[in-house]
C-alpha cells in the first residue's frame, strides 16, 4: 500500500495531502450510518445542511440523518431536482438562498449527499456561501466517488459550456460508500466506469490491464472489484492534486477524454440523452483515434481502448446521439470555449500510447476537424 493508502478491515483511507487543506477519502460500506461520528473531527461546529436531489433522498437521505442524530448533530436538508440541468445559475442561486434561510453561521458545513452534479453544485455554493463555508463530500455515484468528489473542483455549467464557472474548493473529508453503489443502475455504473479506465490510460498501463481484466465483473455489480477501482482511481487523482492543486500542470490530464466529450454534451443537451461518462468515453476513444492519425500513437492502442469500452458495454461512437444539425465545426467552436484553451489555443489530452498522456496545445484543427467529420460520417 502507497503512502496515500492504508487499510483496516473495513474501511480503506486515501490521503490528499495539501498541507492545511488536507483530507482523508474514506472507502468501505456502512459509512452513511456512521456518517456523523466520521465528520466530527473535521467539522467547526456541530450544525451541518445536507444537500441532495429527489432521486438520492429517498434511498439514502434517512440513512445518512439517522448517522447525523447518533452523532448529536443538529442538521437541515435541502433536496434539489435531480440531473445535469440542476448545475446552473438558477439552482446555484435557489441554494445559496434556502441554505441562508436556515441561519447558517460560519461555522456551518455543507454536506453534499449525491453524484458530480449536487457534490459540484454544493462546493461551489460552500466557497461563496459567507465567504467560504466548509464542506464534505459524500458521492453516491461511482464517477462521484473516482473523480468528481476529489480534488476540490466545483463549477455550474453554462448554455456556452460545461463547468464554466466555478471556484477551487478542497472538501474537509469525502466518505465513498460502496453500499451506495448497489442501488446504481447499470448505465450509471458504467458511466463512472469511464472515469476509473481513464487512470490506466492516462499514465498506468498495468491498471488499464487489470480493467481489461476486471472491468466486466465491475459492471456486473461486482462489491469488492468496485471497491478496489475506487481505491485504486483515488489513490492516483490524490497524488495527481497533491503535486498540482491547481492545474497549471499535469492535472490537465485528468482531463484525458473531456475535450471532445464536453463538446458533445454541450451539443446534446445537458439531460439524461447523454451521461457524463458515456461522453467522457467516447472522447477519450476519439483523443487515442486523433493521437494515432497525428503519429504520436500506435494504432493497436486506439484500437485497443475501443474494444475494451465496447467490451464493457460503453458507447465507443457518436452515431447512436448525434442529431441532423450536428457538424464537425460545432463541435470545434464548443471545444474552444472549453475552460482548458488557452491563447486562442484548444488544448487536447493525446496520448503516446496506453499510460503515456501528455498535454497538446499545438494540434491543427484541420486534424481535429476531419477526425469529428469522420466520427459523424461513420
């Protein structure tokens, strides 16, 4: 076990160090019933207000309450419409006035009980909220607990674009609970799949092996095979912020895939038609693809990451979600909005092979352009 790990026969803990702002990722089962007694140590006072959505209130929140009155903590909750379309300005606002309603001081913690959209929404609402309120995360999803609740990331998304605005806001502690996982269906599970192969693929070809290996038995509902993608993914996005917190630099790669995969929910529409990490797989098959016409990569591996997501049952091509109006030039204008560009530049994720990711800043469009033209053609 790394530095960053260390396990007990019920709970594994990952450590994100950051000097002050240091927390511990938390992975077992049982973690919503003991909720409470697990955040006490890091919270300021004894009051906190859950957010959630209607969906993960119904299968989760009066777990998570009764942990909370064990504890002695007094608490609220605030549950929100569940899917993408709630991290805008409107909700963001509807929160933050709700949570002011209840009398918060600052000592107050937020409490994000849900997947990316209510832990992304609630940070955000948690570093303006007063000034900065703390907050902890406790994802409910496995894209939530592999990525989106680590890292400090908080954004709402914009008709220009995903995750647009926002702020860098590190969580006092984040509680992943495997028995969570099992009330997923199959297409979410798959989704946050997506995000777990992207560790492999950006920079550990023997954990994109053990994904080949495994992966099916993931999706399947496998308990103990998600537990240790989840270990393993946090254990890798945990070293990657320590060493940059703030992506001016090799954190850029955790945004392998994304590029091409936020300008397709831009242009699907951000609903239910396309899941985060059904987007994210997609673009990262298309940022292999454009790596291995550029002459960076091997063409077995793009080909290879293409049969692995068809495999597991992830969409591997845009034909089954494009709509008539779609061209390869939209896409393009999406991605150079994307948060990522920079000078005028769009920035790619690329790839020297399965574990080598690198940042590319100097692709031609034309190259990306053809590729898109190719990948509606098909």
């Amino acid at each position: 076990m790394s530095r960053t790990a260390r396990h007990d026969a019920t709970i594994d803990t990952v450590r994100v160090g950051l000097e002050d702002r240091s927390y511990d990722i938390l992975v077992g089962r049982g973690l919503l019933a003991t909720a409470g007694q697990r955040m006490q140590p890091v919270l300021p006072s004894r009051r906190v207000v859950v957010v959630t959505d209607e969906t993960v209130a119904r299968l989760h929140l009066p777990t998570l309450l009764t942990g909370l009155d064990a504890a002695g903590l007094r608490h609220d909750a605030i549950v929100l419409p569940p899917g993408e379309a709630t991290k805008d300005f409107a909700h963001l606002q509807t929160l933050c006035e709700r949570t002011l309603e209840l009398g918060i001081d600052r000592g107050t913690t937020m409490v994000a009980l849900g997947g990316g959209v209510i832990g992304d929404l609630t940070g955000f609402a948690a570093s303006i909220l007063l000034r900065g309120l703390g907050f902890v995360q406790i994802p409910t999803t496995l894209l939530s607990q592999v990525d989106s609740a680590v890292g400090g990331k908080t954004a709402i998304d914009m008709p220009s674009g995903k995750n647009l605005v926002g702020s860098f806001h590190q969580p006092r502690l984040v509680l992943a609970d495997m028995d969570a996982l099992a009330t997923l269906p199959r297409r979410e599970l798959l989704a946050g799949y997506a995000e777990v192969v992207k560790y492999g693929l950006l920079g550990d070809i023997d954990f994109f092996a053990w994904c080949e290996a495994n992966g099916a038995a993931l999706a399947a509902g496998d308990a103990d095979i998600a537990r240790q993608a989840v270990v393993a993914s946090c254990r890798a996005k945990a070293a990657i912020v320590a060493r940059d917190e703030r992506e001016t630099g090799d954190r850029a790669l955790l945004n392998l895939g994304h590029t091409f995969g936020h300008a397709l929910e831009v242009e699907r529409g951000f609903g239910g038609a396309l899941l985060h990490g059904e987007a994210v797989a997609m673009g990262t098959i298309m940022a292999f693809d454009l790596s291995a016409r550029l002459g960076f990569c091997p063409g077995q591996d793009a080909v290879r990451v293409r049969r692995h997501f068809d495999a597991v049952g992830l969409p591997t091509g845009i034909a089954g979600i494009r709509e008539p109006h779609w061209t390869a030039g939209k896409l393009v204008a999406h991605m150079a909005k994307d948060k990522k560009a920079k000078d005028g530049r769009i920035t790619f994720i690329l790839a020297h092979g399965i574990g080598r990711a690198f940042i590319a800043r100097d692709v031609a469009v034309e190259a990306v352009t053809e590729l898109l033209a190719d990948a509606l053609a098909a």
